[in-house]
C-alpha cells in the first residue's frame, strides 16, 4: 500500500521535472523545482514507514527547510542578479 | 481497522491529488495557471499524506516529527508560491488572457 502512494508520488515528481525541463521561463522551472522539492520531502517520509525506519523523518525535516530557503535565494538571484544588495535602490557610498 | 480504513482513504487520496496537480504543472497553457494548480494541490496533499501516515504511526516520536513537517510545510509553501507570483509579477510577466476565443495581451 506504501509503494501505491510512492509510485503515484515519483509519477508527480516525473511530470515536475518535465515542466522544470522544458519551462518556457525560468519562473516555471523555479515552481516545477519548488513542487519537486514538496514531492521529495512526501516521498522519504512514504519511504520511512515503507522501510520501517522512521529515523529518516529527520532527513525530511531538514530538507523541507533546505527546499524553502533554497527556493527564496534562487528567486532572489533570479530577481536582482546578485545575493548583495537589499531590495531597495542602493544609496551611493561617498 | 477503522483507523487502517481512514489512514488507507487519506493517503490514497493525498497520491491522487499530487498527480492532478502534476498533470496541471505539465500541461497547463500559462505561467500563472501552472502555479495556480501547484499551489493548490501541494499544500492539500502534503496535509493528508502526512495525515494518514499519522494515523499510520500512532502516538509516537514519529507522529510528532510528521506534525512538525506539517507545520514547516503549511507555513513555508504558500509562502514560496506567494513569493514566485510577485516575483512574475514584477519582472512583466504577464497572465494569458483568452476573450471570446482569440488572446487578448501577450
């Protein structure tokens, strides 16, 4: 029964990747990337009971996290081309 | 048996909604619609899968970690959905729009 919701899971992290693939923008791939991310997170906490090791819920844990700040800096860089400056208009330095 | 019953019917139904929301992020015609359909459905199948494997787990250690993925997720994926539009937004994407069957706007 674990193994049905895995497969229907790898089905959705397949048809992610393909829009993450042949995005028209870059805004779908970041999206197709985030939704992927969810995906994954879903699928090691399916394969933690599947295998009857639910240590791996920490691995989980951490990669929700890693998923959201890695999508947050990959739009921040997608956005102002650098990690340096805030979002408002640089003040000259004199 | 009747909680192996309702964890069966969340999880079931947490794969179904993950691949609704797959098929619509691959064939959705526009930007927006796509994270619309992603939007949507992540956050709703993230809940019962994590939900059903709950029941699934009982009163553990276990069952705490998967309500606090729950908790991370509930917070942090409408956050990066809201974040991906406004950044769309901003940099002149803008929403397909069909009117009486021609495209009006890009």
């Amino acid at each position: 029964m674990f193994i049905a919701v895995s497969l229907a899971i790898l089905i959705t992290m397949g048809l992610a990747l393909a829009r993450a693939l042949t995005g028209p923008t870059t805004y779908d791939r970041i999206a197709a990337v985030n939704m992927f991310g969810t995906k994954t997170v879903l699928l090691i906490a399916v394969l933690a009971f599947l295998s009857g090791r639910t240590d791996l819920l920490d691995i989980a844990l951490v990669y929700a996290l890693i998923n959201f700040i890695g999508v947050v800096a990959a739009l921040k860089l997608v956005t102002q081309k650098n990690f340096h400056s805030s979002g408002e208009k640089e003040r000259k330095v004199e | 048996m009747i909680i192996d019953i309702l964890s069966w019917v969340c999880l079931f139904a947490g794969g179904m909604l993950g691949i609704v929301g797959g098929i619509g992020i691959h064939r959705f015609p526009d930007f927006y619609s796509r994270l619309h359909a992603a939007g949507i459905t992540d956050t709703l199948c993230a809940m019962l899968i994590l939900f059903g494997l709950g029941l699934q787990a009982g009163f553990t250690l276990a069952a705490f970690k998967l309500a606090l993925i729950f908790v991370f997720l509930f917070f942090t994926s409408p956050t990066a959905s809201h974040a991906l539009a406004n950044a769309a937004l901003h940099s002149g994407l803008k929403p397909k729009l069909v009117m009486n069957g021609r495209g009006v706007g890009s």
